[in-house]
C-alpha cells in the first residue's frame, strides 16, 4: 500500500513538472509573438564642460589686421530684418515692430541676461543704445583665437549668427569691451554657466581655441554646474 502511494506521489510530481514547464514555454512563446513597445533611443546631451576639453588652448596670437570690417560691413539682411533687429525680436518680449513687412523694433521688454535687470526699450538717438547686441565671443578676440584663418564670408557668418549674439544691457556690454572669460564675467552670478556655455559653443562651431587662463576660468565657472548644456547650434 505504502510503495503504491510512492509511485503516485512520484507520478503527480514528474507530471506537475512537466505541465509546469510546457506552461512557462507557452507563456514564453507568448511573450515573443506579441508587439513589444520600442526601445527608447537615449540622445546624448552635449554638455559644456565635455565641449570644452575639446577646444585647443594656445596663446593668443597678434591683433595685427584686425578691424571690424573683416568681420563684414555691419548687420547682414535677413530679408525683413536685419541681424540686430531679428535678435531684438527674439530675445524682447511685449515687442512692437514698425509693420507687418518692417521688422524694425520700436519698443519692447528685455530682461538683461548680464545684469537680471528689467531693461524697457524704445527706439530713438537717446535711448537705442541702451540694449545693445553683444558679440558673446568679441570679435577681437575671436580674430586672435583662430578666426583670421577663416574666410571673409565665414568671419560674415560668425558676426550675424544667432548662437553668437544676445540682446544685452549697453553699459554692460561696453563694459565687457573684447574681454574673454578670463578677463570680464556677466555681473549676474546666476548667469554665468549659461554664458560660458555659449561661448564654448561659439567657438567649438567655428573652431577657435582658448588660453589657459581662458580654459581654466571656463572650467572653475562649469565646475558650479556639471550638467550644464550647450545651447541649440543653429544652422544659417
């Protein structure tokens, strides 16, 4: 009687394990016919501090040759724009424009990235200069980090790209004069990752170097915000 109930208790337990495991096969197979959600493509953020571990560090070369001028006549036109105007628009807010075919600005908000100041702008003799449109890597200084052995319509294209300008305070921005990060820093603390950040973009794009004191100032500024991004490199 004993060695009977063995053999059954034997018999249910090879059969539990077999419908056990032709059960997981199903489920299995199961699995593998029906639609799987996409895999999520991780796009990788561009990070400033990484960007800037890629520029050159040399010394700065000689000023000689430089005016203005080798970076083009003045803001280029951007069909109903010119480049001031376009950025006056963009970076303004409560913007009023002369018409629907001029683009000219005639008054707006800026909230001055340099200063955290509320600046109201109005056009005018007396009052257009006090936002001005900042070069974020001066163009003296860019002709002396690597942009003298660019071409005349790429040193154009630089001095009216979006990505190399801002709408700032005129006070500040004459303050700032052609001074790098090593030299002059946006006086608004809260600012100033953003703003090396942009000018690491500036120069990666059209492949200026840094100094070392340039690079190591950048680094102390990037240090306070590790995950700091490049900003949108636009193309023209």
């Amino acid at each position: 009687m004993r060695e009977r109930r063995r053999r059954l208790v034997a018999v249910l337990v090879v059969l539990a394990v077999v419908l056990g495991g032709a059960a997981a096969t199903t489920l299995q197979q199961r699995g593998q016919d029906s639609p799987q959600p996409p895999a999520t493509t991780q796009h990788a953020q561009s990070v400033a501090a990484d960007a800037l571990q890629t520029l050159a560090v040399k010394g700065r070369a000689p000023k000689t040759g430089y005016s203005r001028d080798q970076f083009g006549s003045g803001w280029k036109d951007l069909g109903d724009c010119d480049t001031r105007n376009y950025i006056l628009k963009r970076d303004l807010t409560n913007v009023q424009v002369r018409s629907a075919t001029d683009c000219t600005v005639l008054s707006g908000t800026l909230h001055d990235p340099y200063t955290d100041k509320i600046i109201q702008f109005t056009r005018g003799p007396g009052t257009s200069t006090m936002i001005q449109i900042d070069h974020v890597v001066a163009l003296s200084d860019a002709w002396q980090k690597g942009a003298q052995q660019l071409t005349p319509e790429t040193r154009e294209q630089l001095a009216n790209d979006p990505l190399e300008l801002l709408a700032v305070d005129g006070p500040t921005n004459q303050a700032k004069s052609d001074g790098d990060a090593a030299t002059w820093l946006p006086p608004n603390k809260g600012y100033r990752c953003q703003y090396v950040a942009r000018q690491i973009a500036v120069k990666a794009k059209y492949k200026l170097w840094v100094t070392s004191g340039e690079h190591d100032a950048m680094q102390r500024i990037l240090d306070t915000c590790p995950g700091q991004a490049l900003p949108a490199v636009t193309s023209q």
